[in-house]
C-alpha cells in the first residue's frame, strides 16, 4: 500500500483523531491498536516544517525549564522530558502544550496544602495515606506533612501544566514539538 504522501497523512491523522475522541477517555484495546498502528504508519503526520534548533531555544526561553528537566538542566517539579521524544508521539506532544488539561495523568497531580500556622505549600502530590500526605515542592525538596498539622489539603484535578496555546504561535508550536521528538534520553 503506497498511497500519494500527502493524502495518506492527512486521512492517516484525522482517522486517529476520531478513534481517540470517539472512544472518550478509556480506549479500548483495538481503539489503541488502530491508533498504534496509524502512528506508526504516519511518522512525519506531526511535524509541519516544525525547526527543531528553533524549538530548542523556545524551550529554553519560555519557562519550560522552571518546570522540566532535560538532561542536566532544568527543574523537577514536572515531568522529565529528557527522552519525551521515545515515550510520547508527536500528537500528544503537541496536545501537551496547547491543551494540557486534556490528560493529566494521577503521577502528575498536585497538591495545594495550608499549615496551620497558614503557610501555603504546592508541589506534585508523591504519596498519602491516613495521616500524612508527602510531596516534592518547586525547590525539588520532598516534604512530609502530618495531616493533623495541616488547616486543609486539596488535590488539584487539574496540572501545573500552563497551556501555551495562545502565548505561542502554531509555528513555535511545531518547533518546540519537533525538539522534543528529538529528545530520546541518549543524548545526555
Ligand atoms: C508551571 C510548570 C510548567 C511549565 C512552565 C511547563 N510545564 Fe509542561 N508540564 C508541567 C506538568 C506539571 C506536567 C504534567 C502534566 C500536567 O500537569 O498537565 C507537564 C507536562 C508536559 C508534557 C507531557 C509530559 C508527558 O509525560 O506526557 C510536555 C511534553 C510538556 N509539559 C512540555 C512543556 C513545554 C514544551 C513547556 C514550555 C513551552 C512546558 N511544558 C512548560 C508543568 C509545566
């Protein structure tokens, strides 16, 4: 099957695109097969004239790196995205950065707490259980709170995560996600 490129890649993608809507949030096993194996037939479907060295240096100098860490740099507080390129697609790369909200998968849920002498603490919830709740806050400390200590804890359903939709343009978009298509945790 050799199709015209073109054609195929847009057919491709909008067909994952209706498997995955369609399916609503718990796929099923073929819905997922069908996806992997359009994603897979389709390996340039999310990357219109993305720039890669452009997307690097967007990273770089969008707050990215306040939040996520690639290779030696960057803070903890999100998720590593030093070999994002080999655990995510391109699709999902780029639902990451504009609609964020989308999937917020538990590992990454946060925690907002008071103390009660009424510091406000937040950081990506680690664990908790009957009596006390751990966490690891922006300055990548792990901190361990006696719910008895706490006035109130909240998990936040939502993610840390800002969507860049309308602070970045679609362009800038493309960049950023073909860079970190590139990053494959070899590169260190
Ligand atoms: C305020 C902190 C913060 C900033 C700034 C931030 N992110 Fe995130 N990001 C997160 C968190 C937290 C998550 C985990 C999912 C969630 O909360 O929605 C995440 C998730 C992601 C993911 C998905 C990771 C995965 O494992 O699927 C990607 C990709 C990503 N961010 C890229 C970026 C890029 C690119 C930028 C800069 C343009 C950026 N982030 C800026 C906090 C941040």
């Amino acid at each position: 099957m050799k199709p015209g490129p073109r054609r195929t890649r847009r057919t491709g993608g909008g067909s994952v695109l209706r498997v995955l809507r369609g399916s609503g949030r718990t796929f099923d096993v073929r819905a997922v097969g069908v996806c992997v194996v359009m994603l897979a037939a389709l390996p340039l479907v999310a990357q219109p004239g993305g720039d890669a060295a452009s997307g690097r240096r967007l990273v770089e100098s969008s707050q990215c790196l306040d939040c996520h860490r690639i290779g030696e740099t960057g803070s903890r507080l999100g998720p590593d995205l030093s070999d994002i390129g080999s655990r995510r697609s391109t699709d999902v790369l780029r639902r990451a950065i504009v609609a964020p909200d989308d999937d917020v998968v538990p590992e990454h849920r946060f925690v907002r707490l008071v103390t009660k002498d009424g510091t406000v603490v937040a950081g990506r919830l680690l664990n908790q259980d009957a009596f006390s709740i751990q966490l690891i806050n922006a300055g990548e400390q792990l901190k361990s709170y006696l719910k008895s200590n706490l006035r109130e804890h909240t998990i936040l359903e939502k993610g840390l995560m800002p969507s860049f939709e309308s602070k970045l343009t679609a362009q800038q978009v493309a960049d950023i996600v073909s860079y970190l298509a590139t990053l494959k945790g070899a590169e260190k």
